[in-house]
C-alpha cells in the first residue's frame, strides 16, 4: 500500500542496504574486544546516526523545528527489525594509540553474505507531512551505519508493500519461541519517566553537594546557608533537560563523566533466532585431487635485484643437478620413504618410460639483458614434470626446497608458483603446448655412441626415444647446420674418424653442424655424455604433440629440450 498526498501512515519503514556487506558496532557497556556486536542496531544508535548525519550533512546548528517533533516522535517507539541472512566474524590487528605505541584489538563485526544486505526497520508511528520530508532527507543522507566501516544507503519506504513479509524481530519480554536468545538494546527513554528521573536525581545530587558543602563549612567553624546559585546550575545542567536533548551527548565525555548508561536512556529486550550469527554457508570444502599433478613450476630468483645471475642455458644441466641435489636432501629430511619420483627406480629397477622426475628450463621473454653471451634468454622458471605424479610428500619436498647452494653456481631461491597438469601452464610456458613441429632449445646429446646406421643411427635412437616416452614416431627429424643450408634430415649425417666429429651431406658437400650449442656444457655432475656433442634439431609429427619433450643424455636435467616452433 502506498502513501498518497496528505495521508498519514501508520508506520514509518527505513532501508539501510549495508554495501560493504559489514556491519561493525559495539553494544553500549562492552568493551570491544569482548568480541560482542550490536545486531540488530540499537534504536539509540539509529536516531544517535539521524542526529550527525542532520548536524553533519544538512547544516543543522540545533535541534528546532520539525527536527525535533521527529526525533521526538520516533524515540517514544521502539522499532522492529527484519535483518538479512547474517554471520559473525572478526579480524584481529594492532591499532596505533597515543605515543606512537599500539595496542591489540578484536575488532568483531557482522558479515552478510552475497544477496540481501538490507536492515529494514519499521516504527510504529505515523509522522506529520513536514517530519516525514526531514526524515527522508535525512535517511538518503546517511553515509554509515553504527562504525564509519559500515557503509550504508539509506531511504524512506513509501510503499508499506514493499517491506518483506518475513520474521520481523518485535520489541518484548518473552521470547515467541523456543531458539530464541535475548539481546538488550539500548533505546530512548519515555520523556514523562525522564523527566521524573531527571528531578529526582537532581534532588539526589543536591542533596549530596549540600551534605559535603555543610561538612566543609563546620570545618572552618563557619554556619552553612545554601547551595550557591552557580553550583545548582552546573548540577542541573549536567543532566540534559529532556530526552531529544540526551541525543547530543557526545559519548567521550558520557565516558568521561562516568555514565555507565547514557541519560535518557532504557534497554529495551528484543529476541533473536540463537543462530542468527551462526555462519549458515558451508565452508568451501577443498576439492580432493583424483589424480596427483604431474606437473610444477618453480620460480627462480638470485641473491641480486638486476637479474644477472638468473641461470643461463649454458650450465643449464649443472643448476638442475643442484636443483635435484636439494629435493634429495629435503626428501632425506622429511624422512619420505617413497623415492622412485626422484630417483627414477623403484626396488633398485629403473622405472620404466622415463616416468620419475625431470627439471626443464623455462626461458624468460625479456630485455636483451636477460640473454647469455650466446643470445639465448636466461631462465627464470623451472617447470618438474613426474609422469607419474607427484605424491604428497614429493609436493612437500618442493616446497620445502627454498635454495640452493653450490660453491661454484650462484645461489638460487625456489618457489613453487603452480602445480597440475602440463597443459595448465600452456600461458607462460612454451614448453608444454602442443605442436606439430618442434625445435631445440637445449642441445641433443646422444645416450649412446652413433652408429652409421642400425639401430646405433642417430635416426633410430631418436625414434627409440620418442618411443620410450610413450610419443609417436616422428615423421621427419632433421639437424642443424652451419650456414645457409639450415635443417637438413638427420639421414644425412656422416660420421667421422672420431666421436663427435660430425658432418651433414648437402649435395656434393659436408657442411658443418650449427655452433648454436657448442658453449653449453654437457656433463651433469660426474657423469660424462657418451659423445661430447651438441645436436640441435627439429621433430615434425604428423598430429600434434603436446610438450614437453626432452630426448637424450641429461634430458631429465634440461638437456635435449624442444619447444613447439614459433613459440
């Protein structure tokens, strides 16, 4: 039902919609950090906002007027409430205080979920034309309720209609059902039982000042008459003269002058649900990992701010040696007894398929002062792929590994940054993205001595690699060759007198392999490559293949690493 010109409701409806979706406010009489919270708001605290928000957004200098018929008005009723879905919660911090000290708070506050945010408060009482206009001003007016952290957006109701039909939470001594738990707020007194109490405390008080003052003068041997006019005046005007006049009691000095209630006031008992607080959503249960990740990118950072000791590709397999030296280590601390991710054997058989643990580079796209003196970008991230999938303790390794040390490498700080499956990281790692071309980006070196042809070929160990990965045999493999000439197949290198001394046949000629690799270093720890060689190459599949794929010596260290082309 809405309110047409003229007519005068029987009630008066506020909405406060809380934006931030916090409601902060302490109950009168409780210290903050008893963890208490005023739900719903008090009827004080409602018409105590109404008074700033004139004072401080309107321009008022005095309650005059129409003002004060309103706050007159509303504060011989006490509302109702019908208040949103609601939990409490808290944060705790230290708070600056006077002398650069701090001190520690509870700062416990209402928290309402995604939906609705509106309080709607509802007095029973009609207002005039002209209070109704400065109520609704002032309703639009207001900026917070309770503490300045609850942001809210205030209105006058004009359509009754529009008010929910839901529990509304009455004023009263008994609650309407069992649940229900008690909440005192603190509410404006009636004027007529002020105003008695107003006389009677006065009459209290003079009569304690008369005593003391009558007790000073037969000290000094002097006859007492009277209260002086000026004390008498400062007594009384110590208690506000009526209950509107209460509203503008600045609470620091009701403190200060020791009111452990604030004059003109009562508690009026309103009953909540006992489970109004109570979180009602379940807690976001994390979901359980059918399948552990094969997959984890570990950041790198050094000891300096200007990047220059990121790791080069040059000693790329002798950092990840270390790298696999401090998961060992930290696998020793943890005291894990499965180990086959790591070192690749289970009972002391090897693993079959290259399942266990492998370290790949991933290169940091950046300035030129991020690339080696080969060209070639330094890396920044390690992406450990384990086709078998990492268990729980091998996670709790990684994140364990922080640094690692060596006397001749720079130190380098570990960070686990994601973990999952390859293809998660297909945004900022090359490596793992499908392609059906591929091409070097760490040398080839043969796991064992080439042959000219047989299963010894570099053909056939290629092939046998890829097979051994459980990846398809690739269409075509070709090398890289110094000069014009490119890649060229692989079918067409000859091998020469000594181990290494490799030769690709274009036409007529022996052309050179590319120098591309030739500064990277090929040992890993103690362990010699079979051939001290280099190759860079380039796999063509028929269907795309999804990374990464390293093949060869030390490709669980970072060698014999390939990037989908154009990557």
């Amino acid at each position: 039902m809405s309110i047409l010109a003229g007519e005068r409701a029987e009630e008066t409806i506020l909405a406060f919609e809380l934006v931030g979706k916090r409601y902060h406010a302490t109950p009168w009489g409780s210290h903050v950090n008893e963890g208490l919270v005023e739900w719903p708001p008090s009827p004080w605290r409602l018409l105590r906002a109404l008074v700033a928000t004139g004072f401080g957004r309107l321009g008022w200098s005095a309650l005059e007027g129409s003002a004060r018929e309103l706050l007159e008005l509303l504060g011989r009723v006490v509302p109702s409430y019908c208040l949103p879905e609601a939990s409490s919660a808290h944060t705790r911090h230290y708070m600056p205080i006077a002398g650069g000290k701090t001190t520690k708070v509870l700062d416990t506050f209402v928290h309402l979920p995604d939906g609705d945010t509106t309080i709607w408060v509802k007095y029973p009482t009609g207002l005039p034309t002209a209070s109704r206009e400065l109520l609704r001003k002032l309703v639009s007016s207001v900026g917070y309720l309770g503490r300045a952290e609850s942001w809210a957006v205030g209105r006058l109701v004009e359509d009754v209609a529009e008010a929910p039909k839901d529990e509304w939470i009455e004023p009263g001594a008994r609650p309407p059902a069992e649940g229900y738990e008690r909440v005192e707020a603190l509410a404006l007194d009636q004027p007529e039982d002020y105003a008695a109490w107003r006389q009677g405390y006065i009459a209290r008080a003079k009569e304690a000042l008369e005593k003391t003052e009558r007790a000073k003068a037969e000290a000094k041997g002097k006859a007492f008459k009277a209260l002086a006019k000026k004390d008498i005046e400062k007594l009384e005007q110590s208690v506000p003269l009526d209950t509107v006049s209460a509203l503008l009691q600045d609470t620091g000095n009701l403190r200060r002058e020791g009111w452990s209630q604030p004059p003109g006031t009562r508690f009026v008992s309103y009953y909540r649900r006992a489970d109004a607080l109570v979180p009602r959503i379940a807690p976001r249960v994390r979901a359980v990992r059918e399948t552990p990740p094969t997959a984890v990118l570990l950041a790198i950072a050094s000891d300096t701010k200007n990047a220059d000791l990121l790791p080069s590709i040059k000693n790329v397999a002798r950092f990840m040696d270390r790298i696999h030296e401090t998961l060992a280590r930290k696998v020793d601390d943890l005291g894990l007894a499965e180990t086959d991710w790591l070192t690749g054997k289970h009972k002391g058989e090897p693993v079959v398929g290259h399942r266990h643990l492998a370290l790949q580079p991933v290169r940091k796209r950046g300035p030129e002062r991020f690339r080696d003196d080969m060209g070639s970008a330094k890396f920044d991230h390690v992406l450990a792929v384990c086709p078998m999938g990492f268990s729980r303790g091998a996670l709790a390794a990684l994140h364990a590994a922080k640094r690692t040390y060596s006397k001749d490498l720079p130190t380098l700080y570990l960070t686990v940054v994601g973990e999952g499956e390859p293809e998660l990281f297909d945004g900022g790692v090359p490596i793992t993205r499908e392609s059906r071309s591929f091409r070097s980006v760490t040398p080839f070196v043969p796991s064992w001595h080439l042959k000219p042809r047989g299963t010894g070929s570099l053909l056939s160990q290629i092939q046998r690699e890829l097979s051994n990965r459980g990846l398809p045999a690739a269409a075509t493999v070709e090398i890289e060759t110094r000069g014009s000439h490119g890649f060229q197949p692989v079918e067409s290198v000859v091998l020469g007198r000594y181990a290494g001394d490799l030769r690709v046949l274009v036409g007529s000629e022996l052309e050179e392999l590319t120098l591309r690799f030739r500064h990277v270093r090929r040992e890993r720890g103690d362990r010699r490559a079979p051939m001290n060689v280099g190759l860079s190459l380039r796999l063509t599949f028929e269907q795309p293949v999804r990374g990464p794929i390293a093949l060869g010596f030390g490709s669980h260290f970072g060698l014999g690493l390939f990037e989908p082309e154009g990557a």
